[in-house]
C-alpha cells in the first residue's frame, strides 16, 4: 500500500519547478493533490494532466497570496478545495516570490509581495485549516537555504525564508497539541532547464563550493517532503532540513 493512500495534499505554487515535482511525487504514492497556482494556468493544467493520465488524481485552484486580506484568501481557497475532497491531510506551503532586491529603495512593492506571498500566505493557509486538522496531519512550509546564507540582491527573500522558519517553530509547538506537525524544508540551488545560461556565475560558484559538484534537483528535495510528511517521521516536527548538497557546510 502507498503511503499516501486515501489522503488529500493541498501543495502551493505547483504548478513548475519545485511544486510541481511534489505534487507529482504525492501523487505517485497515493495522495490526491490539489494544484494551487496565481497565473500559471497553463502549467497548473499541465500537472492535473499528467498525474491523472497516470491514474492519480489531481485538481486546480488559481488564487493570488501575494496581497489583499489574505485571511480572506484563505478562507476561500480552503473553502472551494472542500467542495471537492472531504478534508485535507498534508499542506505544503510552497508558493514563493524570489524577486530581487528593487533598485529603488523606497519601492514597497517587491517587499509586501514578497513578506504576503513568503510569510503571511503560509500562516494564513495554516489558520484557515485548523477547523479542520486533526492528528496524523503535517504541514511542510519550503523555505531556503538564504534564510541562513543570502545571496546578494536578495536580502527582501533570505529575510522571508528566514520569518518562515521561524514561523515553523513556533507552529510546531501550538500545532502539537491538535497531533499535527510542521516542518520546514530548505533547498540549495535547484537545478532547472536554462540554468546555465540565465545564471552561469552563480551556478559556477556553487559548483566550485559544492562537494555534489552540482546543484540539488527538484525530486531530491520532493523525496525529503514527503520524508516529513509521512508517519516515518511521526517524531519528527518544528525542524529545518537543509537540501543543498553540501555547500552550506563545505
């Protein structure tokens, strides 16, 4: 049997990059995901595709986290999800704007999108399922490996990851006490199509320091999720693990 048989995971941003190999990797194990994407309908359409032309099953819900009540969001979005699945199991907060820092530094714009789509979305995500949550649940929130070591231009971002992380804490201790867990987990560089060339000096760097040599992929850092979600990790609750491939420690 699969170890995600008969459950619902509601995954954020899925649908590219990072998000998408979670919600595929939940899907191969039994879970039925919900795709939740903001402009990306395309790709979200995609991803419900190839999980249900696999046999899994798979939904969409579009929803912008990056401003407005963002309590109201939530409501709605985990509203409109429960017209169509009983309850929700697993919840991987995902969804992330990586801008850089703005040139100009009184533009407020890059931050409250940032701090609303990084740290608020996430917490409200998370209060809007606790009428709902019960033991055995476990949230999952994607931070980085910025929150400890930024990179340059990106203090806005490592700032957020850092905020989630912290977030991440603290909600392990108060979730405790409904049986849910909440963990973080922290890529390094993720390796994508056009890497190479949209950031050649960065991933020549990170290559240089590297002891893999080589960025971390999407499915490695997925299999490290589902790792937290699933009862092997029943112990296991308010922690960050890092997925670089080394480098924060070389």
């Amino acid at each position: 049997m699969n170890s995600f048989d008969n459950k619902v995971a509601l995954v954020t941003g899925a649908s590219s990059g990072l998000g998408k190999e979670i919600a595929i990797q939940l899907a191969k194990n039994g879970a039925q995901v919900v795709i939740h994407f903001n402009s990306n309908q395309k790709g979200a359409t995609e991803v419900v595709s190839q999980i249900n032309n696999s046999g899994g099953k798979a939904f969409a819900v579009q929803y912008d986290l990056s401003k407005g009540n963002l309590d109201d969001v939530a409501e709605k979005l985990i509203s409109e999800i429960l017209q169509k699945v009983p309850t929700i199991d697993y919840l991987i907060n995902n969804a992330g704007d990586q801008s850089l820092d703005p040139t100009d530094l009184l533009d407020d714009s890059v931050l409250e999108s940032i701090m609303m789509t990084n740290v608020l979305a996430p917490q409200a995500i998370v209060k809007a399922c606790l009428k709902i949550f019960k033991p055995g649940n476990a949230i999952v929130n994607i931070t980085s490996v910025e929150a400890q070591f930024p990179f340059p231009n990106h203090s806005l971002y490592a700032s957020s990851k850092a905020a989630l992380t912290r977030y991440t804490e603290l909600a392990a201790i108060e979730l405790a006490a409904l049986g849910v867990r909440c963990n973080a987990v922290a890529p390094g560089l993720i390796e994508r199509d056009g890497l190479a060339q949209s950031w050649p000096e960065g991933l020549i760097k990170w290559n240089e320091k590297s002891p893999f040599k080589r960025p971390v992929t999407s499915l490695e850092v997925a299999k490290t999720v589902l790792f937290l979600l699933s009862n092997e990790a029943s112990g296991i609750t308010g922690i960050s693990v890092i997925v670089d491939g080394g480098w924060s420690v070389a």
